[in-house]
C-alpha cells in the first residue's frame, strides 16, 4: 500500500469545531469484520458491544497547558509557541513562531492571557531536524505548575484556528486523564462520561489503564508515498504491572480486549513487539502500523475519524480492512457525521 491509497476528500464544515454538550451524545459508527455491516448507533449504546470478562483498554495521558505566548525581548515582536517536553536538568523543547528568526541567546517573556504572569525563557540550540529549540526557562518551579499558570490549552488548529474557548479546559480532556504530559488529546476517550464506565464496571469489565503522551509527532505528516519509508515519530508510554494483568487476565478468560484510541493500541501492541509477550515497560514507542501488520492484542477498537494520509488512518485501516474502513468513511461523509478531535466515534468490532 502507498500513501495515496489513504487519500480521500471530505467537506470541510464536518470537521468538528465544538464539543457536544453531553459526551455520550457523539454518533458511533459501528463496523462489524466479520459480516461488513456498518451501523448507524451513540456512544451511549456501546454498552451493547461489550460483555463481562472484556477488557476495556484507556490511555489516562492529560494535556498539558502547553501553547504559550509571549514577547521577544531584543525586538518587541510576538513569539506563539508549543511546548513539547521537558528533561530531567530543567531543559525545555519547544517549537514556535515569529518574524524573523530566533537567534541562539535570545530571550523570550512569556506570559498568561491577562499579562499578569511573566517567565522568560532562554534559547540555547536549534535541532535542525524538526525546527525545535531547547530553551531553559529563568524561573524556580515545576514545570506543569509553570505551564498552568502561563499556557492555554493546545486546541488544534483545524478547530478554531487554534483559538481555545473556556470550556475546552474540560471538555479537552478525558474524564480520567491523570498523567500529565501530552500536548494533544487521545480523543476517542473524549466520548466516556463517569456514568459509562462505572457501568462498564458494573457489568464485569475490566478497565486497564495505559499511558501514551501524545506528541506533536500526531500531527505530522507523512511525506513519503512509499510507506516504508517514512519514519514514524516517537511517544512515551507506560504499561504497568496492574494494567498488563488485567489484559493478560482477560485473556486467559476468553474476554476480549477493546482499546480505546489508537494510542491504546500503539501501547499494548508495542509491549508485544518488543518482548514477545505483554509484560509491564516504559520507555518510547515509535511503532509504526501498517500493512500487512497483524494485531497480537486487540479484539475491538474505538476510534475517531482521522485525516486523509494520516498514519492514525493508516492504523485504522490496518485493523478494520482497507476497503471496509473506506467504506465506511463514505458512509460517514455522505451521513454527515462529524469529524476529527471534537467529532463522532467508530467501533470496529
């Protein structure tokens, strides 16, 4: 398969620009393998896919206030950026934009949405790979605590332009994000509410949670037609003791294991290919999926509608089949579900 094969054309005012009111309100696109059927069904009937003994498998990543604004101190003009991680000396990497170019030395002062809150940050080196700096930031504190009192929250630009509303504080967050670290939301877990999964628990499934800090490497695109030759960007993950049990345990049980996100599915299925087995681990994933890749941990996947020649459609694909999935994107478009981040859910059985 090339790139092009991943290509298709949608109207741009499917794409999504607001949350629903009530998460479990989104449509759900259910694709069935097995008989090719395509159901038209809500979030709030996903109840009726799942059974005692499964496993259900979510990422508990929480973004970070991550896009910054501020001012470059030698010339006056305006720097808007992204801040992508931070190392253990204290060392930030962030990618930007202003006019002019950023010089090494140079100092930026950022500040929050009423200027009241000011950190400068220091650019010490440029990778030449992606167009990132390392800047260090003069300024006593960790590093989430700065960003929550400086940042807003990285609304991607395909809604709004990027510009973030107040609600999107919550409603970009998963129910149960917990780990801080991702500078984009697993948006597939945007569709659960606290009532969904206390009834899931209920019915006997077990909730295995995993975490991907989705990077800036999601929204990359992929420049190559040959597939294997694009090299696939890098993510921090975790799997843990608790949460490899749960899968290996549904396993032996006959339950199947349902991920939720494709950044669920790069975790187990990245455990599995480095060490033969699912077993706890951490570290960065850089597992690219696509044909004719065989799944080795997932039964069932929820997951969004994703971009044309995008590799999380590519994924998808992989998983669902390539002229179902197409299939079903038809079907998508010509019903008018919506799109992307803030869109509509698909459940591949």
């Amino acid at each position: 398969m090339m790139l092009s094969d991943y290509d298709y054309s949608f109207p741009i005012n499917l794409a999504a620009q607001q949350p629903l009111l009530n998460r479990c309100d989104s449509r759900m696109m259910v694709v069935n393998r097995e008989s090719g059927l395509i159901e038209d069904r809500r979030i709030s009937d996903f109840l009726l896919y799942v059974e005692s003994g499964d496993c259900l498998v979510i990422n508990n990543t929480k973004v970070a206030a991550a896009r910054l604004f501020g001012v470059r101190l030698n010339t006056g003009g305006k720097w808007e950026g992204l801040f992508i991680n931070a190392d253990s000396d204290g060392f930030w990497r962030v990618i930007g934009k202003t006019r002019g170019k950023i010089k090494s030395g140079e100092l930026v002062e950022l500040y929050d949405s009423e200027k009241k809150f000011r950190v400068r940050i220091k650019f010490i080196d440029k990778c030449e790979d992606d167009g990132s700096w390392l800047v260090v930031p003069e300024y006593n504190g960790r590093v989430f605590d700065i960003l929550d009192s400086i940042g807003h929250v990285p609304i991607p630009p395909y809604i709004r332009g990027g510009k973030m509303n107040i609600e999107d504080k919550e409603r970009y967050q998963t129910v149960y994000a917990s780990e801080l670290g991702a500078v984009a939301a697993p948006t597939a877990g945007l569709h659960f509410d606290s009532r969904i999964l206390d009834e899931l628990r209920a019915r006997g499934v077990e909730i295995a949670e995993v975490t991907l800090h989705v990077g800036l490497g999601t929204f990359k695109s992929v420049e190559v037609d040959n597939l294997d030759e694009h090299k696939m960007h890098s993510e921090w993950c975790r799997l843990t003791e608790s949460a490899a049990m749960k899968i290996n345990g549904c396993r032996k049980v006959g339950g199947r294991i349902i991920a939720v996100g494709t950044t669920s599915v790069r975790v187990i299925e990245s455990a599995r290919e480095v060490f033969g087995e699912l077993v706890p681990f951490e570290g960065e994933t850089s597992l690219f999926i696509k044909p004719p890749y065989r799944f080795k941990n997932v039964d069932m996947l929820l997951t969004n509608f994703h971009f044309p020649r995008s590799t999380l459609l590519i994924l998808v694909c992989t998983f669902g089949g390539y002229d179902l999935i197409r299939e079903a994107y038809r079907e998508a478009i010509s019903n008018k579900y919506r799109f992307f981040s803030y869109g509509d859910a698909m459940l591949i059985m």
